[in-house]
C-alpha cells in the first residue's frame, strides 16, 4: 500500500524540481532578452537625446560664427563707435534666446555686451585664448555674474589683413535648453572631465559628481566652492556584458537600472543614461508565471492520464488477452479467406475455359484434318515426283502446327495459378493473345472485333495471367450481353495518358444497374443461361485494384456498356 503512494511523491517532488529548474531557466532568458532589448532602446534614446542637446547648442555656434563676419563687429573692434551695435546685440539675443553675446578685444576686455555689462576680463581662459588662436572656443561652467550655467562659444574676428583682432562670445543658458526635455521617462544626463553633472532632464542630479574626492572637483574654477555634492546612493553590479545600477535616489530614479554612456568630444561632455530595469523584470515574471502555469497543468494532465492509466490497467491486461486470442482465430479466417478467394480466382479462370471449351475443340481440330490431308497428299505427291507441291504440303503443315501451339501457348499460360508480384507487361500482347483464344467463338457468333494495335508495345504494371483474366472476363461477358442479336461488334481500344486506359465496348442492352455491376454474386443473366456465379467481374476489380489501378463500368451515350481499366504505365526511357 505505501509503495505506490511513496512511488507518487517522488514523482511529484522531481516534477516539482524540474518545474523549478524550468521557470529558473526561462526567467534568465526571458530577463536577459528583454534587457537586450532595453539596452538597444535604451541607447537609442539616449542618441536622441545626445543629439537634440548638440542640435539646440549648434544653433549657438553658428550665431557666434556669424556674429563675428558682420562689418559692424569689426568696426567696434577697430575703435569706430557705433551707437547701433548695441541695439543690434539685443535684437539677436533676444531672436535667439541667447543669454548674452559679448565682443571682447584682444587683450580680454569687455568692450560691449547685449545686456549691456561689461567688465569681465577673459585673458587666460581657455576659450578666449582657443579664439585668438584662430578656432573656434567652447567651454561650460557656472558663470559668477549670471548665476548659473552657461556655455561659452567663442569665434575669433579677423582684420581685412589676417590677424585676429578680437572675439565675438555668445553665453547660452543651460536651464532654457534644458527645459525642452525635462520629465523625459528616460533619465539622461550629461558629465564633464571633472564627473560632475552639468546637465539632465532630473535636476536633482544636477551639481552632482561621481567623483570619490570631492575636495579636488570643489577647487575648479568652473564650479563655485560647496556647490558639488556627491553623486545619488547607488550600487554597481555586472549582469552579463550589461552595467546594472541599484539606485537610492528618490521617486524620479529607477530603484534598479543599466547604466549606458556615450561620449560626445564636440561638447567636452559625456551622455548618460539610465534606463529603467522594472519592465525587464516585469516581463521576465510574467514569462515565469506562464511557464509555471503550463507546467503545473500539463503536471496535473499528466498525473490525471497516469492514474487513469493505473485505473485502466488490470481491463488493459484482460482486453490484451482476449485480443490477442481474437488476433490468432482472425489469422486461422484470413488465411482460409485468402485461400479461398485464390480458389476462386482459379475457378473463375476454369469455368471460362470450360466455356470456351467447343470453339477451343473446333480450333484445335481444324489444323489437325488439314495436317492430315497434306500429310496423305504428300505422300502421294512423293510417290508421283511432284516434289515441289509436296514441299508446299509441308510447309503448311508447318505453320499450322505452329498456330495449334500458340493456342495451346496461351491456354497454358492462362490456366495457370499466377502468384508472381507485379513486372512491366506488355498490354498490347494480352489483347493478342485473349483475342486468339476467343477467336473460334467470335466466329462462331459473328462477332466483329475493332481492334487497331498500337504500333509499339504499350507497358503497364500487372500480372501478366491475372491481366489476361481481367480482358478474357470483360470480353466474353460483352460477347454473352450481345447473344441473340443481329448486329454484335466489340470495339477494343488503348489510349495513353497519365494512365494506360484499355476499353471495351459492346453493342448489347447495356447495364441495368452500373452500380451494383461489381458486386459479388451480381449477375444481369438468366438463370441457367451461364455457368457463371456473378463472381467475373467483382474478381476483376479486386485483380485491377492489386496492380493500383482502377476499373468502371457505364452505359456508353450511343448504346452499349462500355468498360474502361485504368493502368500505371510504365515509363520507357
């Protein structure tokens, strides 16, 4: 009693085991795809927004680029007052939303400025010196006399003869552009040489820096001194080839998240981001529960099936029994069945001997009286020196016991019980053959034979007996369906197409019922007007079917039944 109840558990407990190791094993492949996937959109995302960042700040560029060609720049430069420029930089910084354009001279004075301050001295800052050089200058950091954060582009202004006579700087304000994309899903942000966020679509990341040493980032002139404050909690691990972040940065931050980067040197900045992981996972459970699901149910299916097998299996085992005894005593009836249908086949074959038996008689006795007669003229013939008509006797008597041997050929070869599987026989020869053996009857009966050979052996697969059967059959009942009528003619053709169609047609009543035709023991005779048992044409179907062909039989539209037997033809190289 515990055995099988033990057995039950176990085979719970290892279904329970694999069910395990399958969710396990399709929550890593599930999370590990979608994270992929995150991680293809995730750097698209960021691409994008990399690139609507250097879009906004192009436009700067260019505005400083072109500021500095205008002839009203170089007249400032070169000490022509002019009270129009001032209004001019106005108008351009308030077109372009830019925070500030200046125009400094080469020393790193301030000479005049669209918000109309001046003062600040830019000797020695990078940009200013990348400018007189000839290049343009780009530089970020929080600007004192605005409070807050700008970029810097500087373009130098070159006199008519070459040199660089002074520098055209156009202050963008960092908050502005920020604006366009702030409260993305996305959290982007963008860090300097120095670790420190300059800027992001979350403004808590803002002035923040990953720098372990905060000390050294705090003394850069571009940051005011307590400014920066360390980067948000977070926690680096490694998932594959992927960055995962575990993030304690409040309601705006994914608590857990890829951390992808992309450096952009046009700017001096390099693009982070920090796609969420929470639909990665997400979608990873939903894949485990389903898996979990279908497992569970196929277990339970499985277990229901088992013990119903269990409940099944004592009536198994006696069905099996009888089954197997039913088995043997169907074998013992099959075998005597098949014995007798070849009997049958056998004494088909027979009766249509036996029926053929007088025109046969009178077939064979022809030849053997004319033998005779030539044999006794011969004689004679020698006797009076007439050698050569004695030759011509016996030449006849050649050929007609040459004729009286292919008649007995044929019987002989029909009479016998064919058992050989299917070769390429050659349907034109047993139409031969079936009509020289009913040649006495036709004679007899004045039927008349249409039949025009094809001019080259036409090869179908079959018995050759078995075939010839199957004509001798369908040619002796036209010939019985045409008896007591004046006008009696079979027509025999062969046509060629995807099957091989030997028909026969008669010129008698008809059928009665074509489709009971090959029914066993079907038969449209008379009682006692035949010695058959209506069994000609059911084994001629079962003989046509065995060679994977096909018989029908119908009522041809201008009189008379017409039988078609389809053959596979054999394909001749």
């Amino acid at each position: 009693m515990f055995g099988p109840i033990l057995s039950r558990s176990i085979l719970m407990l290892a279904f329970m085991a694999m069910t395990a190791i399958v969710c396990g094993g399709v929550w890593s492949f599930g999370y590990g795809a979608a994270v992929d996937q995150l991680e293809k959109r995730g750097r698209a995302d960021l691409a994008l927004a990399a690139s609507r960042l250097t879009g906004e700040l192009q436009r700067f560029r260019s505005l400083a680029v072109l500021t500095a060609d205008r002839p009203e720049i170089m007249a400032i430069l070169q000490g022509i007052s002019s009270p129009q420029v001032s209004g001019l930089l106005r108008e351009m910084a308030d077109k372009t939303g830019s925070l500030d354009i200046l125009i400094v001279g080469v020393a790193g004075e301030e000479i005049l400025s669209s918000s109309e301050t001046v003062g600040v001295d830019h000797a020695q800052r990078p940009y200013f010196e990348r400018a007189m050089d000839g290049a343009l200058g780009v530089y970020h950091f929080v600007d004192p006399r605005y409070d807050r954060r700008v970029f810097y582009f500087a373009a130098p202004v070159f006199a008519d003869a070459g040199p660089v006579m002074g520098v055209v700087i156009v202050a963008v304000d960092v908050g502005v552009v920020e604006t366009a994309w702030r409260g993305d899903e996305l959290a982007v942000f963008f860090t300097d040489e120095l670790g420190v966020v300059f800027i992001s679509n979350r403004s808590e990341l803002v002035y923040r820096t990953k720098e372990s040493d905060i000390r050294m980032v705090g003394q850069s002139a571009e940051y005011p001194t307590g400014l920066i404050t360390p980067f948000v909690r977070h926690n680096e691990k490694q998932f594959r080839s992927f960055e995962v972040w575990e993030i304690d940065g409040g309601r705006y931050l994914p608590e857990q998240a890829l951390h992808l980067t992309l450096p952009m040197p046009v700017i001096d900045l390099v693009g982070e981001a920090l796609p969420d992981l929470a639909p990665a996972r997400q979608l990873a459970y939903l894949q485990t529960i389903a898996a979990a699901a279908i497992m569970l149910a196929f277990g339970a299916v499985l277990f229901w099936v088992t013990e119903r097998r269990r409940t099944l299996a004592f009536a198994n085992a006696d069905l099996e029994r009888r089954v197997a005894k039913r088995t043997a005593e169907l074998e013992a009836v099959n075998a005597d069945l098949q014995r007798t249908q070849a009997e049958l086949v056998q004494a088909e074959k027979l009766s249509a001997l036996g029926q053929m038996s007088a025109g046969i008689s009178h077939e064979l006795n022809q030849p053997l009286m004319a033998i005779q007669s030539f044999a006794e003229n011969g004689t004679a013939l020698m006797q009076q020196g007439r050698h050569d008509v004695a030759d011509q006797n016996l030449g006849r008597i050649s050929d007609l016991a040459r004729r009286m041997a292919r008649i007995i050929r044929n019987l002989r070869a029909f009479a016998r019980n064919e058992n050989e599987p299917l070769v390429d026989v050659d349907l034109r020869a047993v139409v031969h053959e079936t009509l020289d053996m009913l040649a006495a009857r036709f004679a007899k009966e004045s039927v008349v034979v249409n039949w025009t050979p094809p001019n080259s052996p036409v090869h179908v697969r079959g018995g050759e007996v078995r075939l010839q059967q199957v004509v001798l059959n369908l040619m002796t009942n036209a010939a019985d369906a045409m008896d007591g009528l004046s006008h009696r003619q079979l027509d025999v053709t062969v046509t060629q197409a995807d099957k091989t169609i030997l028909s026969i047609r008669d010129t008698g009543p008809g059928i009665a019922e074509p489709d009971r035709i090959f029914d066993p023991f079907y038969s449209t005779k008379s009682i006692g007007a035949a010695e058959g048992m209506g069994l000609g044409l059911s084994i001629s179907y079962g003989l046509v079917q065995s060679f994977g062909g096909d018989i029908q039989g119908r009522n041809h539209p201008d009189g008379g039944a017409e039988f078609s037997v389809m053959l596979q033809p054999v394909e001749t190289t």
